[in-house]
C-alpha cells in the first residue's frame, strides 16, 4: 500500500491518518470524552480533502478492530467497512495494540486498561519477522510483569506506520461483510444470552 487510510476508534484517542504515495499527509489524534461518533466522520472527510484525495484513489482502508472500548471500536470498523464496499477498494485490519506498540523499536507489551488490575494487552518486537510475541488478550497486570520483566510497557496510542508497513503486520480482509470487532472478551449482551 502507498495510499491509504488508516482508522482506528477503539482507544479514548480517535485516530486517523492518511499516507499518499508512501509519505504521511495527514495526521489526527484526539483525545475524546466519548465523543467519537460526532467526530469522526468530519475527521475523515477532512482528511481525504485535505490530502487532495477521493475515496476510490486509496489503495485500501487500513483498521484498528481493537480490543478496547466495545462502542468505540465497532464504529471505527463498520465506517471502515462502509467506506471500503462504497468505493470498491481492499480493507486491512489490524490490532490496535499493533498499533500502539509500533511507537516503540523495543519489545513492548502494549496495554489497555481493563479495569480490576486487569489489562487489554499484546507483546510486540518488530525487530522480528513475526513481530507479536503474545496474542492480543485479556490479561492481569501481576502475570504481564511476571512474564515479561524485560520489556517496556506502553499504554499511550501514537502509532508508527512505517513501521507498521516494514513489518506487514497487518492483514488483508478476504470478506468485508464478515469483519468483526476483536472484543477479545464477551460483552455484556452475549454474557447475559450464554448464561440465560
């Protein structure tokens, strides 16, 4: 890919980013209080315009499908899906702890909060052709600091995707429509279905 779109809602942070021709030509990263459904359209359409770009020039949508917030990161994913089938282009889906650990050039644990001392998290060493070193997962804080003493630990969102691209850790959707969010943990709703 050398121009693409890359959203990502399933942190507090609403991100997105637009590289052209390989060059990063667009960049946004907002703190929300829960706000991302009234920001991120006008986001993205500022960003294609911009960039100078039209939706169908991208040479794909590149998406955060979480884990994180539940509301958060099915929005992200279903504009992503939307745009992708309106403009007949491929949709990329990656981790948002991916994302997040690409800031680093050092093995990092990337977390989310999960609350109870409990985290949203995924090991990274992009020095490494197979960079994720611990599946994205609902962890405890106890067992990350037991398991992985060396590393660094990351829970600010400021991607790197030059890295992200370097390292191909991201993978092509092969059905748009079957796409989901990666909750890694039930939601309430399936809770309460499962346990009925």
């Amino acid at each position: 890919m050398k121009t693409f779109l890359t959203i990502d809602t399933a942190t507090d942070i609403l991100y997105v980013h637009v590289m052209k021709d390989g060059r990063p030509v667009f960049e946004h990263q907002e703190k929300g209080h829960k706000d991302h459904a009234v920001k991120l359209l006008p986001t993205l359409i500022q960003a294609l315009e911009s960039s100078g770009l039209k939706g169908p020039e991208l040479d794909g949508i590149l998406v955060g499908v979480g884990p994180g917030s539940y509301t958060g990161v099915r929005m992200g994913v279903v504009v992503a899906k939307m745009w992708a089938k309106e403009w007949d282009i491929p949709l990329f889906k990656i981790s948002t702890l991916a994302l997040m650990a690409s800031a680093k050039t050092t093995p990092t644990v990337a977390m989310i909060d999960a609350r109870n001392q409990h985290v949203f998290a995924g090991a990274y060493d992009f020095s490494r052709p197979e960079p994720c070193l611990l599946k994205p997962g609902y962890y405890s804080r106890l067992f990350l600091a037991e398991t992985y003493p060396e590393m660094d630990a990351l829970e600010t969102f400021n991607p790197n995707l030059e890295i992200i691209l370097n390292a191909q850790a991201y993978e092509k959707v092969k059905s748009i429509d079957d796409l989901t969010p990666d909750y890694v943990r039930k939601t309430q709703a399936e809770k309460e279905r499962h346990d009925s």
